[in-house]
C-alpha cells in the first residue's frame, strides 16, 4: 500500500528547473536576514547563535524545497480536505500542551516543537483551492462565499483562541484573492465581508471614513443593482455605528478584557514603547542607513524583539531607506511573478493555490512593515525570509517550492 | 484533476498585481516620510540616544462619607529614580546621600548591583515620598546627576476627624507572590502599592486608578530634557471616588466613646444596610506613615497582643450573651410549641441533670412569661424553654437569623461566627459526648456559640424590619439588596414588643439606653467568657417620628454588665441620631 502511494503521488527524478524571478530575490532576501543577524547579535560565529541557528534552518529549508519537489500536484488536491481534517486535530491538541507565554500555539514532541498554525497557513489555502476547483459554475454566489469564509473561519478561529491574532488574519485574508480570482466580484464580497470590517474599522473615525469612501467606490465602479447597493452602504453604516455604541457604553475594564482578550499578550505600554523605539531606529537610517552593525538603536538594545518581529527595524537603521528599497522591490517582483505563473498555469487548483500563498505572502510583509512604522497595530506577524525563526522559514520555504512543484508540473 | 479551466482575463491580474503594488507604495511613502522627510528629527533622538519611558503612577480614588466630607485623601509627593546605566564617574553621591538620608556606600552599592544586569535600562527606586523641596535642591544639581529621575508620587492622605482605621484599612507594597497571582487587568509593577485590608483592599480595582507614562528625552550624558511627544503621553487616569454609607459626625461620636477600651460600635440603617459608623479598638493610626505602610511599624502592630490591626467589628468572635435569646423567642413564636402565655417560675437556680444552672439574679425572677422574660433577660425561663426543642431546629433558627454565615458586607475577610451544629459537636466532643447541657449554654448565647457584632447588628435589622433588611453595606449604592426573613407578623410584633420594654419598661434591663428623643428598643447582654469580667452587650434600634431608624450593635470587651456599660453608649448615639444636644 505505501509502495502504491508512493507510485500515485511522487515523481522520481523530479522537475529541478528554478524560476529565476522569484528564488532569486528570496535569495537575497536571505542574504540580508543573515547579515543583519550575523551583526546584530553576539557570538555569531557559533553555532546556537542567532545567525547559526537560522543558517541550520536555511539548510533544512533548502532541503525541504528539493523534496517537495517529487511531490505530484494532484496529491494536494486529492488530499487537501484530510489534510485539512489533521490541521484542525492539531491545532485543537495545541490546547493539551502546556502554555508558552500565555499562548497555547505548539505540540511538544520531546524536544521537538512544532506549530501546526503555520504549516496551518498552507492547508487552508489548499482546501479552499479545492473548494473552489470543485464548484460546476458561479451561481448561488453568496452561499459559495459564505462556505469559503466558513471553511477558512474555522482553523482560524481555533488559532485565534490559543491566542494568535496575527495568524487567524491571514487565514482570512487569503481568501478574498482566492475568490476574486476564481472570478467572483468584488461587490460580491462587500456584501458578505464588508460588515466585518467595519465592525473593525470602526474604532477609529478616519479609518471608518476612508473604508466607507471605498465601499463606495467599490459600489460604483462595480455598479450593483441600485437597491443592492443601497443594502450594501446601510448595513456598513449600521454595523459601523452600532459597534461604536456598545463599544462606548462598556466601562474601562470591560473595554480593557476585551482587549485583552483580542490579543492577551498586548501590553498598551509595552507595544507603544516598541513602535516609538522601532520609528526611532527607521529614520535615523536616513537615505543610506548607518551601516551595518552601527545601528546605535538596536547595539543598545532599545529595540526589542529586534530580531524577529522587528527586524525591518533593524534593516531600516542599518540599510536606511536604500535597503527598504531593495526589500520592498524583492518583495513586489515576488508577488508579481507569483500571480503571472498563476495565470499560466492550466489547472484551477494549482492556480488557486498560487494567489493563496502569494497573498500569505503578501499580507505578511504588509503588516510586518506597517506595524514597524505605526500603520498597523502590534499583531506578531514576522517578516517572510528575513525574520529570525525556524518554522516560520521552513513553510515558507514550503510554499515556495511547491509553488514552483505547481509551476514546473504546469500540463501534468 | 480537473481541468474546467477557463483562462484568467487579464483584468483581474492585474488587478490584483496593482492592488498589492499601490498598498506597497502607500508603506514605502511612509519610510519615505520617517527617514528621508523627518530624517533630522529622527537622527536627532537616535543620537541622543535615548527615549525613556516614565511612568505616571494614577492616585488612588478618594474616598467621602455620605455627607460628602472627604475621609481619605491623595497629597503630592515625590521619588527619586536612577537609571543606572547613565551613571557615570561624575556622578555627585554626596548631595544625593544629604538629601535622601541614605548612606553614600548603600547607594553606591545598589546602583552598582543593578548594573550588572539588563535591568540597567530600567529606573531604579531610591526613594519615595519625599516633599517639593528636597525635589527642587535635587533639581538644581541635576548636572550632577546624570541619570536621575523624579517621578510624582500620590500618598495618601487622612483629613478628617474620624479616623475610620480599619473600614479604611491601609496599603503595602506589592511582593513578588502578589504580582505573580495578581490580575492582568490592573497591571501592577514592582514597586506598586495595594490595597491590603478594609475598603482599600475590597474595593482595589476601582480606587487603583490606571498608571499613564511619557516619553522623556535624555541625553547623552544622562541628562533628562523632558517630555519628548505630547501626543505620545498617556494620562494617568484616576481612580474611582467612593462615596461611604458611613456619617461622619456619629462616626467620630462612636470613635470617642471607644476611646481607650476594647470593643466594637457599629450603627447601620436597618432598611437599607447602610452602616453609618463602624469602629473597632484599640486602633492604630493611618496618619503615622506616609504610603504603604512599613514593614516594621505592621509587623510590631500585627503582633501587638492587643491586636490593633485587628476589626472586631467583623473578625472579632464573641459570645453573643443574651442577645441571642431574641432569636430564641422567634423560634418560640414561630413554631407555637409553647404558648407565649406560659410562664415559668425562677427562683434563681435551674436543676439539669447533677448540675445547678443559676440566673444571673440569684434571688430569681418570680413567675415570668415570654415577654417578662426578654424584659428581666432571665436565664431560667430559657432553661426550660429550650427543653421544648432540639439542637436541630435550634440551629435552623439561629441559620435564619444569618448567625454561622457571613453577612455579605464589603470587606474581605469576614467571620462566620460559629453555631455548632450536631456535626460540629460530634467531632469536638467524641471522647467525652455532648448532651442537652450544652444545649442550655447555647441559648444564652454561650458556650461553643460565637458570633461578631456585625452578625448581631443584622439580627437588630431583621427584627427592626419585620424581616425585610438591608444588606449591610458600606459604599453607597443604588439598588438595595434585601436579606428577607419570613416570620408573621405576630412574631415581629411580640419580639419588637418585648424589647420596648427592656428599654422603657420599669426595671427592664436597657433602662439606661432610653433616649431623649425618639422610641429605642433593644436587648442587653453580659457574655461570661475566660478572659476576666464578662463581655458588655447592647443591641437595638431607634425609631425617630420621621419614621427614620437606627439600629446599634456595642461590644465592650471585659467590660462587664450589659445593662451598665453598652447601655448609656447606645443612649448617647440615639441622642445623637435624634439631634438631641444633651450630655
């Protein structure tokens, strides 16, 4: 049976062609990762160092790349609701595992720690893919985004339990690509989503106004029927306001347990002291950084967390706005290059697949570098490629090869 | 796999592909805008290197009485904090020992210490509670001392003439066991204070306010320039007044007829449970320290064998003596075993089993019913009474008066008294076995029976109240809860009848309790107990031609009969209650 299996779904010898334009910039954004660890810590040149762990987990990465390689694309989506079925095990046996830190995120296994919510990230947009594959034609629209919400919403509010805020927002968010990309319309989301987000939206007014400004320009551009559009623009407004109202009539410490409960390991001061710290570090860089391992900011360890989720920090100090630059480019020719393969590939699934892992992708570098200048609240979203972090790099290292698996099995 | 595929129009790829660009731009004009608009300002913190964080510790709530008087304060004070980092070779110990009054090798030491960890960043505590002018000498030195840091620091503050000690209670500083089980929410910090007895400690989330902090600029050399970005401040936000049930000017009243005893007053209104004054002595005095309280001074006063620290009003265990036969009469009236007519003749002495019980006349009372009974507090009658009924219904009677419970009032800590029940008296007794005996201590109110004043002043509220009080409170409110007790009617009535006359009767035992003003019932009681002379009790209520009542409870530890000693107190405070100026 297992000699079967493995006849069913591996190719051997595997397809190795690389393509250039997105492994070459996740390249030198590793590259960058490593120098800025290698300055930033003590001791690098030993081996449990900062910089030599994250070498050891670059190797592995690399590995884990080639072996996805002799994966056939069509075990993914033959399997992709039992993997699916595994995931939401394994994140319901995160519970069992004593607390790190307040948060219940890893199943211990000896010495070995893992967090199912991050290959987790994968698995969902594998199912959804699926999903969507699987639909005979586009009609009974709201039911197929209601089911796609539910099907994403579930992981995402048991990660959200445990508490992982960061990771729970972008199991949601990869799915409006995904179904915009199977073709549904944007208004069709607003509709379902929109409320949603201005429940969000509505703790803070300019933030409201600039939603409702492009609900209505959604509206409009994508012209629904009048008296939809109507509905659409009210129920925002509604649900808008009447969240504001009950936010403002709770007492202090019932604001602060909700709060709390959104994200327990906030502390109000704690986060505004890093994003002070974080804004100091950026633009004291200036144009051309201060070079590297002379960031004054980071040497005296003002800067917490440097060197995961604010590692952009770092780079901003040291690199200034050049290696921004040269990071955001990185980043966007990656994007870009995912979602062109997307459209060449002929087969829904791993098209699907693709614009879900590039907007993980996305969204990621998105929040990471928007908290670290204040556009966004402290979520714990690290940076693709360049934080420090094991697991973390190794499934995006997964998504990057079996991106490349679905790119180089185009017509199988 | 399928391959229903339908090619992706161009439109939506690119439209996806300049969503993501367009929201990449709008982040990189940020980094624009902090590194190459703001450079200069930027460039400027980073070289001066430091951004530190002050806290801005909220004062505590302040507390009134009902009246609006204010009962506890906050007054401005000061600490001083270092950063041990920034000290340097020139740093001036020699002004800053003269100023805070601690030897130069201490400071040097804990300075010194805390730099060889990462708490070398964090300030470090010197010295709390100084006043303005040792700040502004500190101040003018500045230069001197790099890495100093003054921080405003509310104390608390006592302004009134009543002292409210232990209603009160006082403040420690945190322990490391306390922040570890502390609530998230309220955010302590090493080095906070917290509420650790009385209304400070029960009422600690709301009086604690929330901490606000800034950001200071320092300098290089250590020097604090101040406030960095106003926007970037966060206020500290008081905490919440309380307003007390408690009246100021029968409080001190009550205070001062303690004065030098041991023992406890506590006057509530019965309709309502609002406590209008609660006193406990000996006492100690909150105005003797400034902040949390010191290690030394508690330790010597939480070992003080006349227990200060001690509320007798609602820790104290006391034999409830005679007072209790009130909840013995209800139980009389309720069950209608024994006729309220039946009358029982007291000679003095009551023969149970081998052993002679004694009235606390020794000439006896004569031929007394229910009422005479109460009236005269005579033993005898109760001795026979009690030969009606178990322990059992005994127990359930004294239960429904809330005796054996805690009364709910807000204050941690409360006693439940004790009213021994078959299974407390099986596992005390098992060796030597309990009989009826015992059974004619506990209607006396003695013997293993215990309860706390605050347990007797609920009783006076029920009865007051026909069974309809108020929950005891101490913090005014909105909504009353009701503590109910379904009696008839008649029963209110007999019992409520019977203590007039202790107060106006001839010869009842509460004569001296009768006011000038306004119609008082109530109970004594002398409660034998093997410390020396029996405890003096006085419970009853006052009824105002308003309609407007007060209910008192007295304990006066040793201090002997009821009738003599708790009696006149309660005549002092109905006066008072009734605005007679007399005495």
């Amino acid at each position: 049976m297992i000699k079967e299996f493995f006849k069913r779904y591996t190719i051997f010898p595997a397809n190795y062609k690389i393509t250039v334009g997105i492994i070459f910039p996740i390249l030198l954004l590793i590259i960058i990762s490593l120098m800025i660890l290698f300055a930033a810590n003590p001791n690098s040149f030993q081996l449990n160092s900062f910089f030599g762990k994250q070498s050891v987990w670059f190797g592995v990465s690399i590995v884990a790349f080639l072996i996805v390689q002799s994966i056939k694309p069509h075990f993914f989506y033959e399997n992709a609701y039992i993997l699916y079925g595994f995931l939401i095990l394994a994140i319901i046996s995160t519970y069992l595992f004593e607390s790190v830190g307040g948060s219940s995120r890893w199943i211990k296994l000896g010495a070995i720690q893992f967090q199912p919510s991050e290959i987790g990230k994968m698995i969902v947009v594998f199912a959804l893919a699926k999903f969507l594959t699987d639909l005979r034609n586009l009609s009974s629209v709201y039911k197929t985004i209601t089911l796609s919400f539910i099907l994403t919403g579930i992981p995402a509010l048991l990660v959200f339990k445990q508490p992982d805020l960061g990771t729970a927002l972008v199991y949601i968010f990869a799915t409006i690509p995904m179904l915009i990309w199977r073709g549904y319309k944007l208004s069709n989301l607003f509709v379902v989503f929109g409320p949603f987000i201005s429940i969000i939206a509505a703790s803070n007014i300019i933030f409201f106004s600039i939603w409702m400004g492009f609900v209505v320009f959604v509206l409009y551009y994508t012209r629904p029927k009048l008296i939809n559009a109507i509905g659409v623009f009210i129920s925002n407004i509604i649900f808008g306001t009447i969240t504001t109202l009950i936010w403002n009539s709770l007492y202090p410490h019932q604001k602060n347990r909700i709060l709390i409960f959104l994200d327990p390991t906030k502390d109000p001061m704690g986060a505004g002291y890093q994003i002070i710290q974080s804004k100091t570090a950026i633009g004291s860089g200036g144009l051309f950084g201060v070079g590297l391992g002379n960031g004054t900011q980071t040497q005296l360890r003002f800067l917490p967390v440097r060197n995961s989720d604010f590692i952009i920090s770092v780079i901003g100090e040291e690199f200034g706005l050049l290696g921004i630059s040269a990071i955001l480019i990185c980043f966007g020719i990656i994007i870009y290059w995912m979602i062109n393969y997307a459209q060449i590939t002929r087969n829904q699934f791993g098209s699907l697949s693709i614009i879900g892992f590039s907007s993980i992708i996305f969204f990621h570098t998105l929040v990471n570098m928007g908290m670290a200048v204040g556009l966004f609240p402290v979520t714990g979203l690290p940076l693709p490629f360049i934080s420090y972090g094991g697991t973390f790099l190794l499934s995006m290292f997964l998504i990057i090869g079996i991106t490349q698996n679905f790119i180089n099995n185009n017509f199988r | 796999m399928p391959r229903n595929f339908e090619s992706i129009p161009n439109s939506r790829k690119y439209g996806l592909i300049f969503l993501c660009f367009g929201l990449y731009i709008i982040l990189y004009l940020q980094y624009f805008n902090l590194q190459v608009r703001n450079y200069s300002k930027y460039k400027g913190q980073s070289d001066n290197n430091s951004i530190r964080k002050i806290p801005l510790p909220a004062p505590r709530g302040i507390i009134y009485d009902r009246n609006g008087i204010p009962i506890v304060d906050n007054m401005p004070t000061y600490e001083v904090k270092v950063i041990p980092v920034d000290v340097n070779e020139k740093f001036n110990y020699f002004i800053l020992s003269n100023e805070l009054n601690i030897p130069q090798s201490e400071l040097i030491s804990k300075i010194e210490n805390a730099n060889k960890y990462s708490s070398k960043y964090l300030p470090l505590l010197l010295k709390r509670h100084l006043d303005f002018e040792v700040i502004s000498r500190l101040s003018e030195n500045r230069l001197e001392l790099p890495g100093i840091l003054f921080t405003e620091l509310p104390a608390r503050t006592y302004p009134s003439d009543a002292k409210l000690t232990h209603v009160i209670g006082y403040l420690r500083t945190v322990s490391e066991g306390f922040l570890k089980n502390a609530s998230e929410e309220l955010n302590y910090n090493r080095d906070d204070v917290h509420g650790f007895a009385g209304l400070e400690l029960f009422y600690e989330p709301d009086l604690r306010g929330v901490d606000g902090y800034e950001y200071h600029l320092v300098d290089n050399k250590g020097i604090d320039h101040g406030i960095l970005l106003d926007e970037n401040r966060f206020s500290p936000k008081k905490g919440k007044t309380l307003v007390l049930t408690i009246d100021h000017g029968l409080q001190v009243l009550v205070e001062n007829l303690l004065d030098s005893l041991k023992g406890s007053i506590i006057c509530s209104n019965p309709k309502t449970g609002e406590i209008f004054a609660m006193a406990s002595a000996p006492d100690y005095n909150l105005d003797s320290f400034v902040g949390p309280i010191p290690n030394d001074l508690w330790s010597n006063w939480n070992t003080d064998k006349n227990r200060p620290l001690f509320n007798r009003a609602i820790n104290g265990l006391y034999p409830p003596g005679s007072t209790l036969k009130l909840a013995a009469a209800a139980m009389l009236l309720e069950t209608n075993k024994v006729s309220p007519n039946w009358s029982v003749n007291c000679n003095g002495v009551y023969n149970f089993g081998n052993r002679k019980y004694h009235c606390w006349k020794k000439t006896g009372h004569g031929n007394v019913n229910l009422k005479h009974a109460i009236k005269y507090s005579c033993n005898i009658y109760f001795y026979q009474l009690i030969q009606h009924f178990n322990l059992k219904t005994w127990v359930a009677y004294m239960n429904d008066f809330g005796y054996g419970f805690k009364t709910g009032i807000d204050v941690e800590f409360e006693s439940s008294g004790l009213i021994p029940n078959k299974t407390y008296l099986d596992e005390k007794y098992t060796s030597r076995g309990w009989a009826r005996g015992n059974l004619l201590s506990f209607v006396l109110g003695q013997g293993d029976v215990l309860s706390t004043p605050l347990q007797v002043l609920k009783m006076v509220n029920l009865i007051a109240t026909n069974g309809m009080a108020g929950k005891l409170n101490l913090v005014k409110s909105d909504d009353i809860e009701i503590d109910t007790l379904n009696y008839s009617n008649k029963t209110w009535t007999f019992i409520n009848d019977a203590m007039w006359t202790v107060v106006n009767g001839l010869k009842g035992t509460g004569e001296k309790a009768k006011p000038n003003k306004g119609v008082a019932r109530g109970k004594t009681g002398t409660a034998e107990n093997p410390h020396g002379e029996p405890h003096s009790w006085f419970a009853g209520y006052t009824t105002l031609k308003n309609g407007k009542q007060l209910s008192v409870a007295i304990i006066i530890e040793n201090g002997g009969k009821g009738s003599q000693v708790a009696a006149p107190m309660a005549k002092k405070i109905f006066n008072n209650f009734a605005g007679v100026k007399v005495d």
